[in-house]
C-alpha cells in the first residue's frame, strides 16, 4: 500500500547565501518534507518501529540547515541524500525549503527549491 508523511512548516534560522550579510545575519526558513512510504505495519501493530519516524526527518533537516552553504540548493541535496540513507522504508519524497524575505531587489516575499525523487511534486 501507498501512504504519505507529511512533516510541514520546519522552521530554521540559518545563514545561507552568497551575499556576505546573509553569512553575518541569517534568515528565516522553512522546510516541507513529503515521504512516499508503506506505514500497514505500523498502523496495524501500533510500531514507530515499522515507520518512517518524523522526529528524525525534523532532526536531520535542522542539522543540515546548520550547515552553512552559499546555495539552498546544496542544502537540499544534502537532506535528500541523508534522508534517503538513514532513513528506511523511503519510496519516493519531496522536499521543499523554502527562504523567507530573500534579499532581492523589490518585494518579494520568498523563493523556494523543490527537489522530488520520484519526478512528481506532491507537496
């Protein structure tokens, strides 16, 4: 069976960006994970065990927005790839991060990048 993990609204504090402002002051983030997984055991048996457990998807992506990098595009690589190798029973996710007042030029309230494993966005 299909099931769906939604862990939305991950909110961060992080310093990415190329400008050097952005490595001095930070910025407000905010990361949705989608996980495409099978959870009938767990539903049946009453087993975090037998799930994919969203302490440890909110766990890693606040450990890597830790990490400071230029492009939130890396970020994201880096969530995926963690999320695909220590987590199990990972079919297919979609993960979105999501930067909140980024500094450009006139108003703009957020920019985002998407990545999707299985080629169809879901969030």
């Amino acid at each position: 069976m299909k099931h769906i993990i939604n862990v939305d609204g991950i909110q961060c504090y992080a310093h990415h960006g190329c400008l050097n402002e952005e490595a001095l002051i930070g910025g407000r983030y905010v990361v949705n994970v989608s996980i495409v997984t099978d959870f009938t055991a767990a539903a049946e048996e009453d087993d975090l065990s037998k799930t994919v457990d969203y302490c440890d998807v909110a766990r890693i992506v606040q450990e890597e927005m830790a990490i400071r990098s230029k492009l939130i595009e890396q970020v994201g690589h880096r969530m995926v790839t963690r999320l695909q190798s220590e987590l199990e029973g990972i079919h297919e996710l979609t993960l979105e991060i999501i930067k909140l007042s980024p500094p450009i030029q006139g108003e703009v309230k957020q920019v985002s990048v998407v990545f999707s494993t299985s080629g169809t966005q879901l969030l």
